[in-house]
C-alpha cells in the first residue's frame, strides 16, 4: 500500500515540520513498516530531529522552557527500545565532516533556546520562592499568634475547644510544611546545572512539585484566615461563615481561568507527552 520512497519522505517532511498530531497517527498505524532497521533512513531521521529554525515557536508550547522539553522529546522520540542501535545513533557523527556527533549539532543549534529556557526557569523559580518564604513567614507567626489569644492560666488558646480553632491551627500547619516543600524545590531549580537533558525531565518535575506545593500553601493559607475570621466574628454574625467562603472562593475560580490551562499543560507535557501517544483513528 506504501511506495517506500513516498513513506520515507512523508516522516522526515513530518518529523521536520513538528508535526505531532500527524507524527502520532503515522506512529500507530506502523505506516512504515520494514523501515526500522533501515540504517539510512534512519540518519536522515536524524537529520531532520536535529534540525532547527530560530522562528519556530508551536502554538502549544507554552515558554522557552516547554519548547526546548518539546524538541527534546522529539530527539528522544526516535529510540527505539528494541533497536539498541537507535540509542547510539545520536552519538555517531553526522555526515558532513564537522566530526560532531548528532547530539552534539543538536545541542549547538539551541544554544539560545537553552539560554532563554534556562533564564525562564531561574525568573520563575525566584519569583515563586520569594512568594512561597511570605507564605512561610505568615503561617509560623501565626502558630504563635493564634486567634483570640491565650488562657493567662493554662496558656491553652482560648477557643481550643472550637471546631474552626481547629480547623485554623490543621490549615495553618499544612500552609506552612507545603511553602516550606515548594521553597525546597525552587532552591533546586535554581541550584542545578541546567545541562541540556535536564530539561526533558528533572527540571520540568521539580516545578510541577514546587507550583503544586505553592498553590496548596495559597489555598490553606485562605482556609486558616477564613476560619480564624469565623472564630473572631461568629458570636456577632452567625451568618459570616456565607461571605467568607464566597471572598475565599474568588481566588480560587481565578486561578482556574488563569493559570489552571498552563498547569494542567506542563502536567501533561511532563509526564503524560502527546508525543508519545499514537492515535488511531481506524482500527
């Protein structure tokens, strides 16, 4: 059904656009079959992975960072676990005389993406650790500041007894071991070599976990303001808890509009690449 040639042309012209959609749907229907062994095509495969356009910039990608994952993936996308040959085939040198290997044009080709991914990681990075040491800061003062003060007896809280009491001391405790995890991970990005690999997956990893942890440090930090409101206010409005959980709630559906897409975007890059996933639209 497939003129070699023809196959042969169709996933270098598809490899060198990026197109992912299209690489998909070849990958899962085997459109090239006898082909995987083929020495030749294979470096030509290689030659069009390791090509690169300063203009290029997918619609997808959100960053430098994810773009430079993005060409990663495709270079990665070409081994084949059951061919051993494919994993040294990046370290064979290209055809024109330069006495680089495949990885090593790759590389050079994307000196400026590594630059541009590299800054993006370390703006990032301290911007959130500086937000995540607030959050720090606030919820430890406020394990020793609790609402209502204490009994000059027993130097028990006052409202010890008090389901939002409670309710302020379990939030305020995990706001704070949360910004205190994401302030770790941030430190680790901002530590780390930046060699070219570490932006397929250990870099993109340790941002998911320090964003996860900032996000949820945010979020129980709201919950232990509400509740240390509704201890101060219940005994004059039974009703405040209403407004509380609506001005609590407006953060929230925020992020959902804002930056939820592009969280759920690095997810899915990182652990879970469309790049991976063959479809198959007939069986």
């Amino acid at each position: 059904m497939w003129d070699i040639k023809f196959t042969n042309k169709l996933i270098e012209e598809v490899v060198r656009g990026r197109h992912v959609e299209l690489f998909r749907l070849l990958n899962a229907h085997d459109t090239i079959p006898n082909l995987r062994y083929d020495i030749e095509r294979n470096h030509d495969l290689m030659k069009a992975v390791v090509g690169w356009s300063t203009g290029y910039a997918p619609a997808d990608v959100s960053g430098s960072a994810f773009l430079m994952q993005r060409e990663l993936q495709w270079f990665e996308v070409k081994k084949d676990e059951s061919d051993p040959s494919s994993e040294s085939l990046k370290f064979e040198e290209t055809d024109n005389r330069s006495g680089k290997t495949y990885w090593e044009v790759f590389v050079e080709q994307r000196k400026g993406l590594l630059q541009e991914a590299s800054q993006w990681m370390k703006n990032t990075s301290s911007s959130c650790s500086f937000v995540a040491t607030l959050i720090t800061t606030v919820a430890f003062a406020a394990a020793f500041t609790v609402p209502g003060g204490n009994n000059d007896n027993t130097g028990l809280p006052i409202f010890l007894k008090k389901t939002s009491f409670m309710v302020f001391v379990i939030a305020d405790a995990l706001a704070l071991f949360s910004s205190i995890t994401a302030t770790l991970m941030f430190l680790a990005i901002l530590t780390t070599r930046y060699a070219p690999n570490d932006f397929l997956r250990s870099l993109p990893r340790k941002m998911i976990l320090g964003l996860t942890f900032l996000f949820l440090s945010l979020a129980f930090m709201l919950v232990a303001f509400g509740s240390a409101l509704m201890i101060v206010l219940s005994e004059r409005w039974k009703w405040i808890y209403i407004p509380i959980t609506l001005l609590a709630a407006v953060p929230i559906v925020l992020f959902a509009i804002l930056q939820l897409p592009l969280y759920v975007e690095m997810v899915e890059s990182t652990y879970c690449p469309r790049l991976y996933r063959p479809v198959k639209i007939w069986k």
